[in-house]
C-alpha cells in the first residue's frame, strides 16, 4: 500500500540534474538518433558506484546529448516523466555546456532547455517546471561567471522559468570559496543559490560558504559531526533555517554514506528542519521521486502523514513566488480527501513543523 501512496500522493523536486535524469528509454532515442548501439550508459539498479563513477557516467551522457535537438528531447522527456510520477513542482538544474563540433554554446543549450520547458507547459501538463544553471566547479570561475551571466539574461527576458543558480559538479575538485563572488554576483541580481555543499568532508570551505548563506543545500552529508563535519557548521544551517535537498539512493550508491540508517535525513528529520526528498539523477541511479519516498518510509519508519508533511512542506522552499506556493497548497488541499478515501487514512497535517517560506 506505501508504494502506491506514495506514487499518488502529491510531490515536489526541488534537486533534479537534467543530465543526470535521463531515463533508459530516451538513452535509446538517442542513441538510435546517432546511430549508436552502446550498453554502457545503462545503469542497472541496486548496482553501486564510487562518486568518480557517477562522475563518468555523466561524462558519457554528455556525449549523447551534445547537440541543441538531444538537450531539447532530454529535457521534454525528463519533464514528462517527473510528470507520470505525480510531481507537480519541479525545479531542474543543468549545466549550460558547449560543443563547438555541434556548434551548441552556453546560451543555445538554455535556449534548447527553456524551449522544452515551454512545449510542457503549451501541452498543459499539471506540472510547474523552473530552471537552476549549474555552476560546475571543475571549468572553473570564467565559467562560473559567464553561467551567471546567462542565468541574469534568462531571468530577465524569461524571469519566470530561470529562477535560480547551483553549484555543483565533483566536490573532490577545485575550492568552493573561489565561487563565492561569483554567487554573490547571482544573489545581487535576484537569483536564487542552491549550493551542493559537504557531500564529502569539507572542513575548509563549508563555513564560508554556508555563511553567504545559500537558500538551499544539496545533500549536506557531512554537515554533522557524526559525519566528520563541526556542531558550528549544524548551528549555522540551524540559524539560517537553511533547507536540505536529500537524495537517499544516490547518497547510497555514490557510496558517500555508508548505509541508509545513517543517512543525514534521520538527524535532520528528527530536529524538524526542513528536510526535501529528492532524486538528484533519477536516471543514473535508477529512482523516481515515489521510490525515494517510499524508501524513506521505510527506512525512517514513516507513515503517510509525515510523508504527506513531507511533500506539503517542500513547497516552502521552491524558488518560486508566493502566489504559486499558494495554488500548489491548494492543489495539496484539494486532493487530500481523495488520497484520505482511497487509502482509508486520515493524513494530519499537523506534527511535523511546517518552515517558514523561503
Ligand atoms: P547536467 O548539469 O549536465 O544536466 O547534469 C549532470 C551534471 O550534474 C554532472 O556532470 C555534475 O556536474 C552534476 N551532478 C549530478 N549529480 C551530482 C551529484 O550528486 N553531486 C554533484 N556535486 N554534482 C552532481
């Protein structure tokens, strides 16, 4: 029965690469696209893989979608997909790539992705799609700022979809304080900063950054001192009020926890700080967002309420306005007697704190 809750119930991804969420099926347009037979960019579940292998995996995608019409198909499958699995919010994320031979450039793949955004929406799916450019640390700070540079230009001719930036990209490369004037430069201009932060020890650069402060983390695995993180570090994402996007089976397979019983959701969870159940690569490592929710049910022993909590909650840390949080929750409101019919439940809304909007 929680599988099929949590396929039904209502949910929000707030940490989606788009590269990363490429499903199997449209591996296979791509690669009949190109003419390519090659079985290396399966990944099968359960399987696991060091961080470095995720990272090449990656690297090999790339090589599929190096052309504005593969970014363009990616992003409308991926946005289709989130959508059978009942999110209705969805925040996406993506490194702005070029590739001379193709002739693709920074600016034409977020036009490739915008278009895609906007197709979904002509179609009128029951999804709210939103775009974070990606800041990959490993091209370094020019990059850094022609990314930027691009997420303020999009903002402003398309300031409804670009909503925000995120750092990402192998943590185990470069120093993360030498973007900080480079995000700064975002916040100024009214983008929104969710910053990949701790997913491996990083005693060095952790503080300065939380302290910008970003408006969401990605993954924060070793925030905590049980982790090899500092209390100071768990204070200031306290103080802060700052969000975690968790991402349970990634974290597993890209072995930077070592075991879901010690995943940081259940220090998180248990001091009420807003927590957000996401997919991160839903494609890499073969989830969905329901499976994710399912896995946290049964890992931290959650019933439907505090999984509805879960999902009701994330609303307020999208990076959208107001007004559009208002109409998710009464989207949330509206099916909540169905959900509570055919599953004979009461869903509490209440329990779990709901944070302050950000
Ligand atoms: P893309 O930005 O090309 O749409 O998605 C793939 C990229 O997202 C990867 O090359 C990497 O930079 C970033 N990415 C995906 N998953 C992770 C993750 O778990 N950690 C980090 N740090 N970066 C990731």
């Amino acid at each position: 029965m929680i599988k099929e809750f949590c396929e039904e119930l209502p949910k929000v991804e707030l940490h989606a690469h788009i590269n990363g969420s490429v499903s199997e099926n449209t591996i296979e347009k791509l690669l009949s696209r190109k003419q390519k037979s090659d079985h290396q960019y399966s990944f099968k579940k359960g399987s696991t893989a060091t961080l470095n292998e995720c990272f090449e995996k990656f690297r090999l995608i790339h090589q599929l979608t190096d052309d504005t019409d593969s970014v363009y198909q990616v992003t409308y499958d991926v946005i289709h997909e989130f959508h059978e699995d009942n999110v209705k919010y969805l925040e996406l994320r993506s490194t702005p790539r070029e590739v001379p031979k193709t002739g693709m450039t920074r600016e034409l793949y977020v036009e490739a992705v915008l278009r895609a955004i906007s197709k979904c929406e002509a179609e009128n799916l029951d999804i709210v799609v939103k775009l974070l450019l990606s800041i990959d640390r490993r091209n370094g700070i020019s990059v850094g700022h022609e990314t930027v540079k691009l997420a303020q230009k999009f903002q402003a001719s398309d300031g409804e979809r670009v909503v925000g930036v995120d750092l990402s990209g192998d943590p185990n490369v470069g120093d993360g304080r030498d973007f900080i004037p480079v995000l700064k430069e975002a916040r100024d201009s009214g983008l929104r900063l969710s910053l990949h932060l701790c997913e491996v020890p990083a005693l060095q650069e952790t503080m300065d950054l939380l302290c910008l402060p970003p408006d969401r983390i990605g993954h924060g695995t070793c925030l905590h001192p049980e982790a090899r993180g500092r209390q100071e570090f768990v204070d200031t994402v306290i103080n802060h009020k700052t969000p975690l996007e968790l991402c349970l089976t990634s974290n597993l397979i890209g072995q930077t926890v070592p075991d879901l019983d010690n995943h940081q959701f259940r220090f998180w969870y248990e001091k009420q700080h807003p927590c957000i159940i996401c997919t991160d690569d839903k494609g890499v490592f073969s989830t969905s967002l329901s499976e994710e929710y399912q896995l946290a049910a049964s890992t931290f022993d959650l019933q439907p309420s505090d999984l509805w909590r879960l999902s009701l909650s994330s609303i307020d840390s999208a990076f959208c306005d107001e007004q559009s949080k208002e109409k998710l929750r009464e989207k949330w409101k509206l099916c909540k007697p169905q959900i509570e019919k055919r599953f004979n439940l009461k869903l509490e809304s209440s329990g779990y704190q709901t944070q302050k909007s950000i």
